[in-house]
C-alpha cells in the first residue's frame, strides 16, 4: 500500500505544478466482499486523467462521473456502489472523495518519513450516508503531526463520524545478490510490485544499474564492507550468484540479519552444499538464522526459465511476508484474498 500512496502523492505533486486540480479518493468501508479492500484509493484529475484504482476497473467511471461536483463545489462527498447488482460482487463499497493539496510541509514530512524507513498513519473521517459534508477528509499523521489533505477539513468533535485508520509501513525492499540475467528479470518482476530494489554484484563486475530495469541500485562492494544496517524486517534477500563461494560470503556478511525473507537460487543438494561451507566458515552460526534460508527459493508452478523463476520467487515472498500457505483459490474456503 505505501508504494501505491507514494505514486498518488508524486502525480499530485506534478499536477500541481500544472494547476491541476485533483481529487483523492479512497475506498474506506466495506458491507460484504470487494475486489479490493478499504484502504485502497486513486487520484482523479480535472480533466478526467486518474492514477490507481480502487477496483478491477468497473467502478471508477462511476466514480469520476460523482467527482465532477466536488471539482465544482470544492465539497467532500461520500457515495456508495452496490456490486451486487451491477457487477456480481457481493459487497457494498463505501468511498470517500475529497479535494486535494499537498502541502510543502506535508510533502517535506512525508519523504522524510519514507527515507527514515518509519511508519506513519492515515485516518479518513466520514459518515456513512451518502451526501455532501464539510467535516469530512483524510488526515496524515507523521510524527505526532497532523496534515490533512483538504485544508479545509476540521474535524467534527461532536458528529457521529466513521473513522478508516490504515498504517502505513516503509517501502517494502528487495535485495538481489547476483548479477546474472536471471537478477535482470527478478529486478524487473519486483519493480511492477513496487518493491524498492538494490542489486548487490561483486567489485569485479561490470555492469551499471541500466542493465537492471527496474532496480534503483546497483552496489558492489567487497564481502568484508557490506553495509547490512538498511535490511530491516521489510525487506527480502534473495542471493542468486550462480557462485558457491560468492553465497558462501555473502551469508557470512547477512548471518545478523533478520528480514522478511531470506531465498537462496538452486538444487536441495546446492542449498545444503552451501549451508555446509557456510558452517565451516561459522561454526556458531545461529539455527535461527539457517532455517529462515528458503531454498530452493520460489514456490513449484513448474517454472522453466528466468522471468517465470521471478513470479516463482516473488510468490513465495509474498506468501511468506503474509503468512499465508500458497493453495489455489478454488480449495481456498471463505474469502479469497485476507
């Protein structure tokens, strides 16, 4: 979600600096089920130009259609769609649409925030009627501070308002070690995620981040000068050197680590291969941290080459990063997607 939020708040940055006048909208209750959840919003533009999506793409021409007033009246709105008749879902969405400016301070906050790698908080006020209301909108909370997004907006202390509150984590982070093409396709893959992506390549090699789309860094230091303190728990590492030597070093520089996701690329026997060198390098090295090492990485869909070993990989992250075990959606009983 953080990387969707950055995306809306870097457009609407740009329109600005068009004069473009923009509305926020956002997904903030939900009777039934939904293509997607509350928490899911969109940027729409005065001249009908829109970023995100708050479905699968059935309602936003509705949505824009109810835009149309608050561009007029510069007035919050709160509409409902009712799926269940117009599209098959079995659920009622509850969005919010609201005039919206970033402010400087707003914009300072909230890329220092992202730099700093803290989580930070929105609340959206609402009123589940539908209508048009002044105390209505959406609110940032940044370190204690809060920004709201309609300068206008002051909250009503007294009304019965609804309340939507969403965390926001850091940008979630991959790191890839391995230089090969198969780090090419993975890079690639995980940007279209939104995933913050550095490669690390040994100091021999010689290509630069452009052989890498999709990766905002490429960085090749020597084993003993990795710098590991921006891996935090929202972030993956996947090694895929082609090297037992190279996994070997890079493990002994990670062993302190504690990420999301740790994956190692190749065969059972490579993975135990490698673990055994691993320990005769570290002979203490922790059982915590071995059994976090997947590998083979990825899950089986029968993959046979690299850009399909990328979805293979990317789904186990997932899976693991959200604690869920991969099962096809038809044998899956309840909602499909939690």
């Amino acid at each position: 979600m953080t990387h969707e939020l950055k995306l809306l708040f870097d457009t609407l940055k740009s329109w600005q600096l068009l004069d473009k006048k923009a509305v926020f909208v956002s997904v903030v209750d939900l009777e039934g089920s939904s293509y997607r959840r509350p928490g899911v919003r969109m940027l729409i533009s005065e001249d009908g130009e829109y970023v995100g999506a708050v479905s699968g793409g059935c309602v936003e021409s509705e949505i824009e259609r109810q835009a149309q007033s608050v561009f007029r009246t510069n007035k919050p709105k709160v509409i409902t769609y009712d799926g269940r008749y117009r599209i098959g879902c079995e659920g009622i969405i509850h969005v919010l649409i609201e005039p919206a400016f970033l402010s400087e301070e707003l914009m300072k906050a909230f890329e220092i925030q992202l730099e700093s790698r803290k989580p930070f908080q929105m609340d959206s006020f609402f009123y589940n009627e539908v209508g048009e209301y002044d105390d209505v909108g959406s609110v940032l909370q940044i370190n204690g501070v809060n920004y709201s997004l309609n300068s206008k907006f002051e909250k009503n202390e007294t009304a019965n308002q609804k309340c939507f509150s969403q965390t926001f984590e850091p940008l979630f982070q991959l790191f890839i070690f391995g230089a090969e093409h198969d780090a090419v396709q993975l890079s690639q893959a995980a940007k279209l995620l939104g995933w913050e992506v550095t490669v690390v390549a040994s100091p021999e090699e010689s290509k630069s981040c452009d052989y890498f789309p999709g990766a905002a860094a490429l960085i090749t230091p020597s084993f003993d000068a990795i710098d590991t303190s921006a891996i935090d728990e929202q972030t993956a590492v996947v090694l895929m050197t082609h090297s037992f030597n190279k996994d070997v070093q890079y493990l002994m520089a990670l062993k302190d680590i504690n990420p999301a996701y740790i994956g190692l690329l190749g065969s059972v026997n490579r993975r135990e291969r490698v673990i055994s060198m691993l320990l005769e390098q570290v002979p203490d090295l922790s059982l915590e941290f071995i059994e976090q090492i997947h590998g083979p990485a990825g899950i089986n869909i029968g993959a046979e080459n690299a850009a399909e070993i990328s979805i293979s990989v990317l789904a186990e992250i997932l899976s693991v990063v959200r604690k869920q075990k991969p099962v096809a959606l038809r044998e899956k009983m309840g909602a499909i997607h939690e």
